[in-house]
C-alpha cells in the first residue's frame, strides 16, 4: 500500500500521460486532439516538479536557518518546456483555423473525406 | 574570434530572424536571409577546420563552466553536421528568390524568410550543444518554425499535413523530455559529457533503461523511421518547394546525428551493444528500405514519390547505426552526407518543374523532359546518384554500407541493400519515363526551361554528387575520423 501512497504524484503523472495520449489517438476532433496533447504535455511537467523534490527540503529560496532545499533546476527546465508547449498550442491552434476556414469542418474523417472527393 | 565562431554560427541566425520579420517587402528579406546563411557556412568551414586541425572546441555560454553551465562542444561529427545544414542553407537560399515569389504571398514572404532562419538556429542549434535539455529546446525551435513553413504550401492539404506532423512532431519532442527527466533523476546531470562519466554507475537501474527507450522512440519519430514515418510524406508533398528542398536535406539528417551522439557518446558502448536497441534498428531500416520503397513506386506525385524515397534512405543509414561497427556508423555519416546532396538536387529540380507548370503529378509532366532540358539532366544525375550508380556520390554510400554488412556477415543486410537499390531503379524509372517517353500535354508545351536562378543551385548539388562520388577524401575521411571520435570500433 506504501508504494501506492508514497509514490501517488508518480502514479497521477502516469495517469494523466495515459489519458492524453490516448485522446490525441482517439479523437478525431482536431481541437480535442490539441487538448489531449496538453494533457499529456502537463502530465511530463508534473514528472520534472516531481523529480526536483528533496525530501524535507524547503522550497529552494534561501532563508536562514534551513538547510536542506528541494533541487530548483527541474522546475527551471520545466518554465521552458511550459514555454515551448504554449507556443505549440498556439500554433496549433491557428493551424486549426486555418483549417476550418478552408474546410468548413475540423473533424479528420470528414476532411478526409473531402480531399478524396476533391 | 576562436571559440566564439561555434556560438555566433546558432546567434547570428536567431538574431536575423525577427529582424528579416519586420523588413518591408520586396527582396530585402531574402537579401538578408541570404547573407546570414552565407556568414553561415563560412563559420561552419572555420569551425570544421578548427576541429580537424586543432581538436575539440568548448565554449561556455555565459562563463558558466560546465556541467552547470551549457556548454558548447564542438568535435569532428557535429562540425561535419553543422557544415552540411549551413552548406544546404546557403544553397537554398538563392534557389529560394524567384520559387518563394511564385508560391509564397507577398504579404507573407518576410515572414517566411523569418521562419526558415528559425528552423535554420534550430537546427544548427542541436549539433552546436553539448547538453541534452538545450538539444530538446532547439529541436522545438526548429520544429515549430518547420510546421509553420509546411502549412505555408499553397494546397489546403498543406495545413493537415502539418497539423499531423505537429501532433506527431510533439509526441516525439515530449518522449524525448521524458527520456532526459528519467536520465537526469539518476544522473543529476544533463551535460552530455558529463553523462557519459556518470551513467556507467546507474545503467543497470529500470529508470535509466525506460529513459533510454523514451529518448530512442522520440528521436526516431523526429528522423521518421519506419514506422514513424506517417508524417512526412504528407509534410514534404504538400509544403513548399523550398521548404522541402531544405528540410529533406536538412531536418532527418540531424535527428541521425542526435540517434549517432546519443547511441555512441553518450550511452556506455557496452550498454548499447548488449540491448536489442542495435536489432530493432536494422530490422525497422530493413523494412524501411524495402516497404518505404514499394510504396514510392505507386506513388503518383512526384514529391510524394521522392518523399516516400526519403524514409527508404533513412532506413539506410538506421541499418548503418545498426550494425554498431565502425564501418556502419561511417557509412552512416556518409551516406547523411551524401543523401543531402542527392534530395536536395532531385527535390531543386521538381521545384523547378513546379515553377514552370505549377504542379508535379506523374500526368503534369510528361515529356516536359525535353521541353526543359537542364532540370530534366539534374533529375536523371540525381537519380543515378539515389540508385547508386557508379560515378556519383550514391555509390560510395552503398559501397560502404555493404561493406559494413558484409564485415559481419550479414547476408540478408546485404540482400536488402541491392534489392532497395533495385526498387529504386524502378521508382525513379517511372519519373524519368512520364518526363521523357510520354506525348507532352498541352498545358506541357507552353513550358520553357527553368530560369538560371533555379538551375544554378540545383547544378551546384548535381556536380556535388559527381564531385563526391569520385574525390571521397573530403567525406571518407571526415566520416572515419568522426567515427573514431564517437568511440565505435569494430567488434
């Protein structure tokens, strides 16, 4: 039991990796497709907050009289990962209008079935 | 200047970006573009021949010493890679004037120039770094600034094939950054050298192996290794000309790279040797070559078909990394080499054709081979040198590739290496045969030869091929001597 409870941001992180991707491969709504990759985007960022943790460290701020701190750098890495995945979202998503503007739909069956008719 | 070279070769590009974004229209946008990439190749020459001649270069970005700070670490392989992304760039460039005003908006051609220096900064970026978080960051760069340059085509199937590759480009970048977190919980290190110090220690753990595999899958799906291979057909079909002239030459190559550095520097070589990573790699090569090819024959676009060419060439130099010898990764590197030379001539040469009769299905151009001459020539060299014909730069490849094969008997490898050459023969037959055997249509006839803005580069990559198909000193020799630097030897 333990291993469930002193582990459960590990098992949250698996949980949200797993719904994500399953929705950017299940879904054929191109916005939910976007939403699911996010998903699964956060899911990685939870993992490197995760790492970053010291047990019984301190948020890594330096104040007197702590000695141990949590490890900053994985939370540095993630502000750029985070970065990197709003501007995939964005530019996701203006794909997204792009498309509809063209195909007046944004579900992948029927834009496939459009440019087969085409 | 020194060290600094390594780092202006990924500033001077980034800084260039946002400011080719704001110039009005017209050519000054490309003017610019095209002295950056220029400046480019020349401090990517200096920088190769720093390296040959005085050895490995480190430059620490902001004075942080490294494993803290990032650091650059330039050796022989990625001053090689950086030559070929910038020699590529520099020879898009001017190829790039007249095809971009063609299929590109005028309102939107700053912009444009803006995007591909990005993807050039990216791309430069990963073989300049030596640390693996910087290498997930530039990969990004450049990632983005290609789905945006791909969604630029001027069919709507443009945009779908980059939102496919988009979703599929990050599910990759993302395995990738779960790869490193996993390496980094144990190691506590992301600088690449300083990883091949520590990993030793914690390779046995599940975590480090778990992280390997997510960095190996991510890294594959950036190359387009079959099976991964969905995006990229669609991606280079439907962008535009330039666009895949540069990423098909350009984009796959450095993945190869990431797969080479990590593989073979980063990873302890007995770790790799004794994982059935080396296996997978030549049984998913073998299908490469041999699926990627079958389908490039019933292909009906030109580019698709060349595209489709594109994953079977990839699958070669997988089968190279495979064989983890010394004489596989060589042929690997050569064969990078070489491989952006002949694409990068064939993919010039339909633009071309584009240009003339804006489009490039079997059914547009037949016998525009005689209509236009000089594109119809760079197709056929380029060709030869795709199948491996003795003279062209192709041959070398293949002849050490089957060399490696044979080294350790791999007789199927070998098979599969002739047999792809033999398909190959037949795809780009079916080019030649719609361009020169078949009537020319009516829309065909009105068609002249290509203007000598178009011709010029594509030549320059078409003498390349025959150039370094018979002066293999250059290529044999950097790819030995980088070999030797990431450590493979002959098992």
């Amino acid at each position: 039991m333990d291993f469930f409870t002193d582990h459960y941001n590990y098992w949250v992180v698996i949980f949200l990796m797993m719904v994500g991707l399953y929705t950017v491969i299940s879904r054929g709504n191109l916005i939910k497709k976007v939403i699911g990759l996010n998903i699964f985007q956060v899911s990685v960022f939870f993992l490197y907050i995760s790492i970053g943790t010291v047990e019984g460290g301190a948020a890594p701020i330096i104040t007197e009289g702590v000695e141990l701190y949590s490890n900053p750098l994985p939370h540095v890495l993630i502000l750029t990962a985070i970065v990197v995945g709003v501007a995939t979202t964005a530019l996701a998503l203006a794909l997204v209008v792009r498309i509809k503007e063209s195909y007046d739909t944004i579900e992948e069956d029927e834009i496939h079935e459009l440019d087969h008719t085409l | 200047m020194g060290n600094n070279i390594s780092l202006l070769l990924v500033v001077v590009p980034l800084i260039a970006a946002p400011v080719v974004a704001v110039l009005p229209r017209g050519r000054l946008p490309w003017a610019v573009a095209l002295v950056v990439t220029f400046l480019c190749v020349l401090f990517a020459g200096m920088q190769l021949w720093g390296v040959l001649n005085g050895g490995m270069i480190s430059y620490e970005l902001g004075g942080w010493a490294p494993p803290w700070g990032i650091e650059y670490r330039i050796d022989a392989v990625n001053a090689f890679v950086a030559l070929i992304v910038a020699g590529i760039a520099a020879v898009t460039l001017p190829y790039a004037l007249l095809s971009v005003e063609k299929e590109i908006p005028e309102d939107q051609i700053p912009l444009f120039y803006s995007a591909l220096l990005l993807c050039l900064t990216g791309l430069l970026g990963i073989t300049q770094t030596g640390d693996i978080f910087n290498i997930f960051v530039f990969l990004e760069i450049s990632s983005l600034s290609s789905y945006a340059l791909i969604s630029l085509g001027r069919k709507r199937q443009a945009l779908t094939s980059a939102y496919q590759y988009l979703i599929m480009g990050t599910i990759g970048a993302t395995f990738f950054l779960i790869g490193v977190g996993l390496i980094y919980s144990q190691t506590g290190t992301l600088n690449m050298q300083d990883l091949t110090i520590r990993l030793p220690e914690v390779i046995h753990l599940k975590t480090v192996n778990t992280g390997f595999a997510f960095i190996m899958i991510g890294v594959a799906l950036k190359l387009a290794l079959f099976p991964l291979h969905l995006w990229l057909p669609n991606a280079y079909a439907y962008a535009p000309s330039v666009v895949t002239v540069f990423l098909a030459a350009t984009a796959t190559k450095v993945a190869v790279y990431v797969m080479l550095r990590l593989l073979f520097t980063v990873f302890p070589d007995s770790f790799v040797l004794a994982t059935h990573a080396k296996d997978l790699f030549i049984v998913a090569g073998i299908a490469g070559i041999i699926i990627a090819s079958i389908y490039a024959i019933y292909q009906r676009s030109v580019k698709r078909l060349l595209a489709y060419s594109s994953v079977a060439q990839i699958g070669y130099m997988v089968l190279g990394i495979g064989f983890a010898s010394a004489t596989g990764v060589t042929a690997a590197l050569i064969h990078l080499f070489n491989h952006a030379l002949m694409k990068g001539a064939l993919f010039m040469a339909v633009g071309a054709i584009i240009y003339r009769v804006g489009a490039c299905h079997m059914k547009d151009i037949h016998g525009l081979g005689r209509e236009m001459p000089w594109t119809f020539g760079a197709i056929i060299i380029g060709s030869m040198s795709l199948v491996g014909v003795p003279g062209t730069a192709g041959f070398i490849s293949k002849w050490y590739l089957v060399s490696a094969a044979l080294e350790q008997g791999a007789w199927i490898s070998v098979a599969v290496i002739l047999f792809g050459s033999l398909l190959a023969v037949v795809y780009v037959g079916k080019v030649v045969e719609a361009l020169y055997f078949k009537p020319v249509t009516e829309s065909g006839r009105s068609a002249t030869e290509a203007p000598l803005l178009l011709l010029a580069p594509t030549w320059v990559l078409v003498f390349a091929n025959i150039y370094f198909g018979l002066d293999t000193e250059l290529t044999v020799g950097v790819a030995e001597k980088a070999t030797a630097i990431l450590g493979v030897v002959n098992p």
